[in-house]
C-alpha cells in the first residue's frame, strides 16, 4: 500500500469546497501527479477522482498530454468559475488559495496576473 504520509485525516461532515476544487488543486500542486496519488490526497476514490478529471476537462478548465505512461495536466487558469455567484473569478484566483506549493502557486498567478496577491507576505 502507498504511503500516505502528508495526506490529510479523513473528515465527516460538510466542507467549504467541492471535491472538484480539491481534485483541481491537487492537480496544480502536482501537474504529473497520478490519478492514484490524487485521490488519495483527496481521501476520494479513483473512480471520482476520473470522473472528476473528465468534468473538468468536458468543459475546458483542464487538459492533458500523454507523457511516457503517465499524464501531465494543463489547467487553463483564465477559465471563469462556472457560478453566477463567483461571476469573473478565474481558476487562477480559487487557484491561489488553494495550492499548497508556493512554486506551483506562484506559477499559476504568473501565468495569468490579476492584480496583487492577497497572500503575499
């Protein structure tokens, strides 16, 4: 059985986020990441974590290539969030709360600047 060193304790009850935000940003923390590895950072089955990626795909917020026998994900982070709520918020700015890599965070705000970053130090 993999390790599961650095994955989070399961939880019960209910969350401010969706399995797809936590899907997409394990995604942008690790863009090589395999579907086995997400979902159990996700504490979501494999199942979910591919029928997640097939959703975001579907509709344009990620893509992927074949690298060797794995996938390299492509998060288009000038996507608009599909909400009325969240109307003119980017992937790239859930995105930015979200990453836990400050490399990988860093990276996707630079590829689509909006502003100063709210988590600066």
């Amino acid at each position: 059985m993999p390790s599961m060193e650095g994955v989070p304790e399961s939880h019960t009850g209910w969350t401010f986020l969706t399995n797809h935000a936590r899907v997409l940003a394990a995604i942008a923390d690790n863009r090589t990441a395999r579907i086995r590895d997400i979902a159990a950072h996700c504490r979501l089955t494999e199942r979910a974590v591919q029928k997640i990626i097939a959703d975001l795909e579907q509709d344009g917020y990620l893509s992927h290539t074949r690298t060797g026998r794995g996938n390299t994900y492509i998060i288009e982070p000038a996507k608009v969030l599909r909400h009325p709520a969240e109307a003119g918020l980017t992937v790239a700015a859930l995105l930015s709360l979200l990453v836990h890599d400050e490399a990988a965070r860093r990276q996707v705000l630079d590829a689509h600047p909006k502003g100063p970053d709210p988590l600066a130090t």
